[in-house]
C-alpha cells in the first residue's frame, strides 16, 4: 500500500522571546520529496524545525502547518511524531540511562506497532548505515562521536519509518564516510516514498542526498526556490547574492549539546 503523504507550510510566521525570527515561510513537501532548505547562520532555519516539531517557547503567530490536512500546530510534540513527523536533530541530546533500543520500542508500542520486531530491525538498519552493534547498547547518544551521533539518528528514521523527516543538518559535526552513509540511507528512504525536508548549510549534503527542490532561507524568508543547480551556485557564490547590501547574517547562538531540545528556552 502506498500513501502519499504532504507537509503544507503556508504564511508562517514565528517568535522567539519576543524577536520575529520566520517572517511568512511557504513550503509544501510531499512523499518521495527532497527539499533542502539552506541559508546562512542565524537565518532560521533550526527555528522552523524547532516550530515543526513544536518545541515550547516558540510562538506561532500567523500561518499554518498541516500534515496531511491536519493541522499540526495544534498537536503535542508526541503527537506530532505519531502522526508521521520525524526530526532529526542539528544536535542531538545525550540521554543517560536509556538505551537506542528502548526508545525505538518504546515508539512502536506507543504507535500500535509490535515492539518485538525492533530489535531484529535496528540490527540490521545499524549494518546497513554502518553503526557499532556495541554503541547499540550504551545509553543514548552518550559518548558518542558526531558521526556515530548521525548514524544513530538515520538509523532512528530508518526503523520508525516516519511519513516527512525533518533533517537539521545531518552533516554538521560528522566525517565525510558518516555523511555520505548517512545521506545515502536517507535518499533510499526517500524512493521509498519519505518527504524529506533537509536544512543545511553546505551543498556537500545533497551529493548523495539529491534534492528535487532547493530553497534558500535568508532572515527568516525564503528567498529563492530552484532546481538542483542552485546548491550549485551557491557553492560558487556563497550567500551574498541573497543578501541585500549592507545586511549582515545574524549569528546563530552558540549550540549546547547538553541543553533539552524540549526545554522552554524562556524558562
Ligand atoms: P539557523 O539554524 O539558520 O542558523 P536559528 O534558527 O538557529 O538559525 O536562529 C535564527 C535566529 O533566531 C538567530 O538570530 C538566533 O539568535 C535567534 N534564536 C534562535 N533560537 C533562539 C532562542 N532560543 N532564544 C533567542 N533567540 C533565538
Ligand atoms: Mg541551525
């Protein structure tokens, strides 16, 4: 059975303590899709992942999101992941105490889905995207390496099987072989039908991860969508072409890989 799955953005419009960050963002991911979403630090391209999966503390204040219809802005983030949405994190949180494995089971249970086929799954989704069994078993994304981090959370997509992934950077922090095995995992999933919204910095990402649709986000506005060949050009001419004279790029926070993703950044 296929279904085809869409991910509508229309007019959203999003704050952070106050500061209008996204200023009226269109986009619409459907099944089998690869948009990649660039632009230079700061412009608000992990805020929109943020307000996609609904952390608190960001303020929708117009548009809408739906996820086949429905609207998500009105989901818990739980409940957002159920429906079909995955996010894989720019920095993904260390979780002492729980294991790769307990999570993935805990999802499918919460889902309706037999538990007890995850860990056939993750064994053999952990030799295709090239992750330790070993690290398997340790306690989530402790100790783990940037590229191992990366591979854990392809290998996540890979077994939940998620209807639209949002991808925050996949490649920052990881080695050319981590990228490459994970882009190449995440465009497979995508001819099986994944909607793929992947925000990056870099072109190098979309070598292997090949996108249908390039868009490029500048202060919160996405300024141009184009083909393939844009990442192209953006590689040759960086970001200033998108830049009106005399704005500079805002400087994205320094990241804290300790800090809860959930966390009211307000609190
Ligand atoms: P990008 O991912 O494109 O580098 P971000 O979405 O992280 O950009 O940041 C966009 C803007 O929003 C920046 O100016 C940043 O300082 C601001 N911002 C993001 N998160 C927060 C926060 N939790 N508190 C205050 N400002 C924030
Ligand atoms: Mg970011």
């Amino acid at each position: 059975m296929t279904t085809t799955s869409e991910l509508r953005i229309e007019g959203l419009h999003a704050s952070v303590a106050g500061s209008p960050i996204l200023r009226g963002v269109d986009l619409v991911v459907r099944s089998g899709e690869v948009h990649a979403v660039m632009g230079p630090n700061g412009s608000g391209k992990s805020t929109l992942s943020h307000v996609l999966a609904g952390r608190p503390g960001y303020e929708v204040t117009a548009g809408s999101v739906a996820l086949d219809g429905v609207d998500l802005l009105a989901m818990e983030p739980w409940e957002r992941a159920q429906a079909g949405l995955f996010l894989a994190l720019q920095y993904p949180i260390e979780v002492p105490g729980v294991q790769l494995i307990d999570v993935l089971e805990a999802s499918f249970a919460a889902g309706g889905h037999d538990p007890s086929v995850v860990p056939a799954l993750v064994g053999a989704e952990a030799e295709r995207i090239g992750l330790d069994d070993r690290l398997l078993h340790r306690a989530l994304n402790v100790d783990l390496s940037g590229g191992e981090k990366k591979r854990s959370e392809t290998l996540q997509l890979a077994v939940l099987r998620p209807r639209i992934a949002v991808l925050d950077e996949l490649d920052s922090g990881l080695d050319i072989d981590a990228l490459r095995d994970c882009a190449r995992r995440v465009e497979q999933a995508s001819n099986d039908g994944l909607g793929v919204l992947a925000i990056t910095h870099y072109s190098r990402l979309l070598d292997e991860l090949r996108p249908d649709v390039v868009h490029i986000m500048v202060k919160g506005e996405i300024r141009e969508s184009g083909g393939p060949d844009l990442a192209t050009r953006l590689d040759v001419e960086g970001y200033a072409a998108w830049l009106p004279v005399g704005e500079e790029p805002t400087p994205e926070p320094a990241p804290d890989p300790y800090a809860d993703p959930f966390a009211d950044p307000l609190a």
